[in-house]
C-alpha cells in the first residue's frame, strides 16, 4: 500500500529573518493507494513547495509526511520510491531517450541489463515512443520530450508518482490529448500520483480528488463536483468553475438578505450559523443565472440587464450582464446556450433563482449554503 499522508506539514523560508514566508501552512492531508490527487491553487499558494517536500527536494520545517504509513522526512530523495515529473522535462541532454530512460533502472536497482531494456522497451511502447528511443532530447518536440520525461517516470515503477504542472509548455490541442493519456496510463498502473496545476479545467478533469491550496492555507479537498457544489469558502467558489461564480454583496435584514435591488429568504439554519453577523456574500454559477429574451412580467427574482459582451465558447456563450438600472455597475456572467443568440446593447430578463444561491459570511469567508 502506498498511501501518502502529510500531517501537520508547515514549510517556513528564511525562518526567523525580516523575509520569512511560510510558504506551506499546517497541511493536513491523505492521498489514497492509487488515488490521482489534483494539488491546485493560485500562482505561489505553495504548490510546488508541497510537492517538493514529498519528493524530498526541500526540507519540512514541521509536522510529518508518511509513503506506506513510514515516515519520510529524513529519507533522502533517491531512497523515497517516488518519480517525478517537471514542467521543464529535465532530460539529461546528452544522453539518447533510452539511456535517459535507462539511467534511473542501472543506478538504484540490480536489475539486469536485458530485463532493463525490456522494460525500457516496454515503457516505451506504452507511451509511444519505441521509434525515439535513440534520439536526443535536442531532436525531439516538446510533446515527445514530455512523454519520455514520464516514461522515465514510470519505468521505474515508483510508489508514487509527483508531477508539476508536466503539460504547461504544451499546446493546447497535445494538453488536451495528454490530460486524458496521463489519466488513462495513471488508472492502468494504479500508482499513487499528485499532480500539479494552477489550471482549473485540469483539476477538474484529471482528479479523483482535488486539494485547493491558497496562501499556503489549505481550503478543501474533495471530488471535483464537491468542490464544484458545494464549495467550502469563497475562495474556492470563486477559484473552482470557469467562468468564475458571481458574488454579490448582501445584508441581513430580519429573515431575509438585501441590497438595493434584491431579496432572498435567509434560510433557518443558516440564520443559526450567522448569529448576529450582517454581511453576507451571495453567489451564483454563471449557468445558474436563467435568462429570458424578453421582458414580461418581472418575479421577485428577474432583474431587467443589459447585455455588455457576448463571448462564444462553442456550444454556449458567456453573456456579461449589467443591471439595467446600474449601467454603470460591475458586469456579472450568465452562461447560456449558443444556440441563443444576443448582442451587446439588447436588453434582456436575468432569473438568479433562490434554489440556486450559495452564501457566504462575509466575516470568515465560509459557505452557509
Ligand atoms: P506557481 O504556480 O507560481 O509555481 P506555487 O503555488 O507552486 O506557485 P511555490 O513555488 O510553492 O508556489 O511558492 C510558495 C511561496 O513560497 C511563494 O511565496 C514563493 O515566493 C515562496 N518560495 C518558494 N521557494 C522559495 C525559496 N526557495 N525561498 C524563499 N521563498 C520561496
């Protein structure tokens, strides 16, 4: 079994100095035996200082991370059984695809020269690489690189697998292709694997679970659609989804939540939750926000917008909506069918149903409903 648990983790640079950052903070998670954990936050939430702790490339300033239910702080990298996997491929590059492949096999473990070349071989068909394997990395093209960075990875059979941001210098089209190949590969092996990302789309996609990391603060993990539905705090409801969700400012007044222009019933026990608090952030998806043509009678819910810009992507558009009486004020999405078609400058009926509202406290941040 090669679960892999960080206990308490905390990274603190220049500890002590007027620079200190703690770039990782008090991080207490579990990886499953063969689980595919999406490790995904904003640019320097401490990603990668994670995934360097892991794989022993930085040191752990607290707590304790366990490969197996052994604890690994002081083992050395080359002792951890764990293969990773860089956004920059890191091949050596005077060495051919097979040697670069080979190289790990011949030094940490005993394995015989022909049964090296067999799973090297082997690999190799697996990735489809086995017409590159006497190349150099300089005569391949970035995706080919990139698969023998992971074949190397995977040749060597590890416990687990760390791979940071291995797409990004891709294209689109290869990402695309590569996301479901690395997720296919992942499942037949089974390896226990934490990747990477700043990409939303990505973790969505690729992960049993997601892990979403801000400011060092670990905020939620779960499966892709918890952390869609049912976002723990503001910050993944807005960070999770693309378009991002819309947030709008509210009070509390009595048993319902207000500004100038809505009224919400204020469920019962989030009225608990919130005490005597007054601020309250209301959130809705995009695709939550229904949306009419035309004006006819106006519910308690319909607000009369108009449409600032129309933004295509393919089988819908992303409307950006202003109030009609605020044609000042900040826009906010509503994601319909491409089907439909509207113009910037039509007027139009956007439905915010009660059903579909998430709220948040203003004062922590944490999701009431
Ligand atoms: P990105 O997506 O941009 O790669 P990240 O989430 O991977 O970001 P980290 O690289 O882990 O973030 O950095 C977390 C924080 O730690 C940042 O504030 C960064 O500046 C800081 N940091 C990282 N490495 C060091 C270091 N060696 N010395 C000092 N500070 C560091």
């Amino acid at each position: 079994m090669a679960e892999l648990t960080l206990d308490s983790v905390t990274k603190v640079f220049n500890e002590g100095g007027s620079d200190e950052i703690v770039a990782v903070d008090d991080v207490t998670m579990g990886i499953e035996d063969g689980e595919f954990l999406v490790l995904v936050g904003p640019s320097g939430c401490g990603k990668s200082t994670t995934l360097r702790m892991i794989a022993g490339l930085e040191t752990v300033t607290d707590g304790e991370i366990r490969l197996g239910g052994r604890a690994i702080n002081d083992t050395g990298p080359a002792d951890r059984d764990i293969a990773m996997v860089f956004q920059s491929y890191a091949l050596y590059p005077h060495m051919t695809v097979r040697e670069n492949m080979s190289f790990g096999l011949e030094e940490s473990t005993d394995m015989p020269d022909d049964e090296i070349r067999a799973t090297v071989e082997e690999t190799a068909a697996m990735m489809g690489i086995e017409e590159l394997l006497d190349r150099k990395p300089s005569e391949l093209s970035g995706g080919q690189q990139q698969r023998v960075a992971l074949g190397r990875a995977i040749v060597r059979d590890p416990a687990a697998f760390l791979m940071d941001e291995p797409l990004s210098n891709l294209d689109a089209k290869l990402r695309a292709t590569m996301r479901t190949e690395l997720q296919r590969i992942q499942d037949e092996l089974g390896v226990t694997t934490v990747y990477v990302t700043h990409d939303q789309t990505e973790a969505m996609t690729m992960g049993d679970r997601i892990a979403v990391l801000d400011d060092g603060v670990l905020q939620q993990v779960g499966t892709p659609l918890e952390c869609y539905h049912t976002p723990a705090n503001r910050f993944v409801a807005g960070f999770i989804g693309e378009p991002s969700m819309n947030f709008f400012p509210t009070t509390r007044e009595g048993d319902a939540l207000s500004n100038e222009r809505f009224t919400y019933p204020l469920p019962e026990d989030v009225r608990e939750t919130l005490g005597d608090a007054t601020n309250v952030t209301l959130g809705v998806r995009p695709e939550d926000v229904e949306f009419a043509a035309e004006a006819e009678t106006l519910g308690p819910h319909d607000f009369e917008c108009v449409v600032d810009v129309v933004e295509p992507v393919g089988e819908s558009n992303n409307v950006y909506l202003r109030f009609a009486d605020a044609p000042d004020g900040e826009t906010f999405i509503a994601t319909i069918s491409g089907m439909r078609t509207v113009s910037s400058g039509d007027r139009v009926v956007a439905t915010i149903p009660p059903e579909a509202i998430h709220l948040f406290d203003d004062r922590t941040g944490e999701a009431l409903k």
